[in-house]
C-alpha cells in the first residue's frame, strides 16, 4: 500500500506543477510517469490542500495526489 512519508512537524515533501493549461498538465504527468520527480517543497497538509486548487501536486511515497488521497493521509 501506498504511504505518504512524513517528515517532522508532519510535513510532506513536494513536487508541485502547474495545472494553468493542458501542456503544462501533460508535460507534469509525462515526467511523473517516467519517476521524474522533484521533490523540494516541504510542506503541510493544509499547504497541500491549498495548492491543489490551481496545481498538481506529487508527495513523497504517495506520487500524484488528489483531494480523496490528501483526507486518508495523517
């Protein structure tokens, strides 16, 4: 099963893209299906569920996120 890991102070590392058009959509999931991940963004749940509104984001562990994946992680 797939696990977000969880770093101190429960923060998760971050790879966020935008969604702004259907390229940058593409070119994002293009990279994620290859295991090009860039995960330099500490963040928190909250922070996560904020960006998810305008952006896709990939958490450690957990790759591509959407709203059902972020309400099942701890």
């Amino acid at each position: 099963m797939r696990e977000a890991k969880v770093y101190e102070n429960n923060m998760y590392k971050c790879d966020i893209r935008s969604a702004e058009n259907l390229e940058k959509i593409y070119d994002a999931r293009r990279e994620w299906t290859n295991g090009i991940y860039n995960y330099d963004r500490l963040l928190s749940k909250n922070e996560i569920a904020e960006l998810l509104n305008d952006n896709l984001v990939a958490v450690e562990g957990l790759e591509e996120i959407n709203e059902e994946d972020l309400k099942n992680m701890k």
